[in-house]
C-alpha cells in the first residue's frame, strides 16, 4: 500500500470508531452503521484529494505477495 492509502485506511478507521462510540453503537448492525458514515468520510476526502491532484490515490502495490492457488497444487 502506499502512504496515502495507509492514511486513508487510518481516516476510515478512526472516523468509525469515532462514530460508533459517540452513538454507543452495540451489535453487528448498529456497527455496520457506523462504519459505513466511517468509510464514507475516508471515501470523500480521497475523491476530493483526487480531485485536486488529479491522481489516484489507489495503486495495484500490495506488501504480500499473491497467494499460491491451491488448485494448482494437487
């Protein structure tokens, strides 16, 4: 991931947790709820950045490598 999708990973994180101790959020959906208005907000600020750079914030790095497909293997 790059430094920006680790942000934006964080900001999606942190605004759900937020959100769902400010409305004691209890339960799968209540917290489904939640992280939903969480990713919102990491969502529009990324698409905002985007906007303002005109480059995406996404990228195809990922740390691991691609898992080894077991169907290969037999």
């Amino acid at each position: 991931m790059s430094e920006a999708e680790l942000i934006f990973t964080a900001l999606a994180e942190l605004s759900t947790r937020q959100i769902a101790e400010k409305t004691n959020a209890i339960g799968l959906n209540e917290n489904a709820i939640a992280s939903k208005a969480g990713g919102s907000i990491a969502k529009n600020a990324r698409k905002e950045l985007e906007d303002k750079t005109g480059k995406s914030v996404v990228t195809g790095e990922n740390f691991l490598p691609p898992a080894k497909d077991k169907n290969k293997l037999k």
